[in-house]
C-alpha cells in the first residue's frame, strides 16, 4: 500500500469572483455538524420542544381555519371540496338549527305531559327527514353546478354528496374549516393555490 504525501498548506484565495475560503475538509465538516446527542439540559430541551410544537399546532390550526389547502386534512383538500363548502356556507340549512331543535325537544321532554311528547316526537323525526331532503338536493345542485363548470359529470368527485350532507348538517360556527363565504354570497370555482 503506497503511503500517501504529506497534505500542503493551502494558500489563501485571492479575493475575487471565488468564495474567498477554501473548501473543508471532510473531517471539519463532520466536527462541524457534530452536536451531544443527549442535551446537557434535558429540562430546558423538553420545554423548547414543547413550545415549538405548540407553534406549530396553533399555526396549523389557524391555517385550518382559514382554509389554506396545504394545512386541511385529506377530506377536505382540493377545488371541488373548496366549492361545496362554499356553496353550503352561503345559504340556510335546515340542518343548522338541528342542534338547538334538539335541546328544545331535550327540555320539552321533562316539562311536557307524555301526550304532548309523542307530537314532539313526530316533530323532530319531520325535522330529521327534512333536514336529508335539503342536505340531498343542494347536493344534487351542487353536483350539477361543477359538472356545467367542469365538462361533464365524469369530472365531479366521488363522495361529494355525503361530504355536502355532513356539511350541510353542521352548526354553521362549528364547521371545519371556517366558512370563507358569507351568507347570499356566490360560491365560485378556483383551482388550489388561487
């Protein structure tokens, strides 16, 4: 095995178009990169680790909230799901006053007389129907709508019906992600990251 020659000192760069330093060796670069893999303060890591995670939750729920396409999960990404929810978010649904319906029948129930219960009953299974019957024709519309937008129905989503009849159903200030559009206003088609 051939011995290798002493290494020569390097002679300084000139300064000029170059990078003004020479190149590190392997080994500086290694010595450079090298960090205790336990910390000295196992205290004072866990408490940075815990407030960079903190950061980045309240950072990734804000941007849920807002909408953006990068922070929403898989159920709702993409233009389409955009749409639905755009379009449910600018009208009424039956489906927004189920919950305080219930709590009023929940209520009624206790200070009503059991004959009167029974009415309420059929009431609230008429409010239930009512409330699918709706969820299932602004489905039907909205299917219909990005089909004319899209081409043809062969270009409309999977799924888009029951993901429209969830969030039709929903108290319109619990919705995920947050409505972007206001009531009686027009939902319009855009393609992510417009």
């Amino acid at each position: 095995m051939a011995k290798k020659a002493p290494a020569e000192p390097v002679a300084p760069t000139p300064a000029g178009p170059g990078k003004g330093r020479a190149t590190p060796s392997r080994r500086e670069a290694e010595q450079a990169r090298r960090r205790p893999l336990v910390p000295t303060d196992r205290k004072q890591a866990q408490r940075t680790s815990r407030s960079a995670q903190a950061e980045e939750r309240e950072r990734i729920r804000q941007g849920m909230a807002r909408g953006e396409e990068r922070y929403l999960p898989a159920r709702d990404k993409g233009p389409q799901r955009r749409f639905v929810r755009d379009s449910i978010d600018s009208r009424w649904t039956i489906g927004e006053f189920l919950i305080p319906i219930f709590i009023v029948f929940f209520v009624g129930t206790f200070v009503t007389p059991i004959g009167i219960q029974v009415y309420l009953e059929f009431v609230l299974y008429g409010l239930l129907v009512l409330t699918v019957v709706d969820a299932l024709i602004a489905a039907t519309l909205i299917r219909r709508r990005l089909a004319r937008i899209l081409g043809g129905p062969e270009m409309v989503e999977r799924g888009l019906n029951l993901y429209t009849v969830m969030r039709a159903a929903q108290f319109r200030s619990l919705r995920t992600p947050k409505p972007q559009v206001k009531r009686g206003g027009t939902a319009e088609y855009r393609a992510v990251g417009r």
